[in-house]
C-alpha cells in the first residue's frame, strides 16, 4: 500500500509540475500579446487543479510513515530553504518520470 501511494504523489507531483509550467507559459504569453480572456480562465483552471492535488499529496503523505519528513528533509537540503518554504517548494517539485495524462487542468 505504501507503494502505491508513493507512486501517486510522483505522479501527482508531476502533474502540478506540469500545470505549474504551463501556467507559466501562459502568463508569458499574455505578458508578450496582452489579455485573453480564454487563457486567463484556463490559468484560473490550472490553480484549481493545482490546489486540489497538492491536497491530495498531503493527505497520500500522511498515510506512508516518514514519507513527509524525508521529503522535507531532502528538499531542505537542495535548495537551503527553511522548512517553512519547504512546503511551498514540495509542491512545486515533481519527478521527471511523470507523464502529462491529462486528468484536469490544461496542459500545454
């Protein structure tokens, strides 16, 4: 069981990584060629999505012993960040394994 959940929070990692991108894709766009309403709405969609699976990374963590510190702890290490911005930064991460299989959100 702990198994599985580890490998939904890479794969949910990966997935807010990838919203997270294109979110960032979409705002340079809009920087570039000014505002569209279309973009802004799906940027709106991509922060729900977002929101919705680092909620359900949290509560996957809880449910596999040691999981949650070893990840604080791992990415303390990388970046220097005090555990406060750990969080932050943990939901941002995602494994480069992880596949865009497009279950919400607007991938670009």
């Amino acid at each position: 069981f702990a198994m599985d959940a580890l490998q939904q929070i890479r794969e949910l990692q990966g997935q807010v990584h990838h919203l997270a991108r294109s979110n960032a894709e979409l705002e340079a766009y809009l920087l570039e060629n000014g505002h569209d309403p279309e973009l802004r709405a799906a940027i709106g969609e991509n922060i729900v999505a977002i929101a919705r699976r680092q909620a359900i990374i949290e509560d996957l963590q809880k449910l596999v012993p040691g999981e949650r510190a070893k990840e604080h702890e791992i990415m303390g290490r990388q970046t220097g960040a005090p555990v406060e911005d750990v969080d932050m930064q943990m939901a941002c991460a995602a494994s480069n394994e992880a596949a865009n299989d497009g279950t919400g959100g607007l991938f670009l």
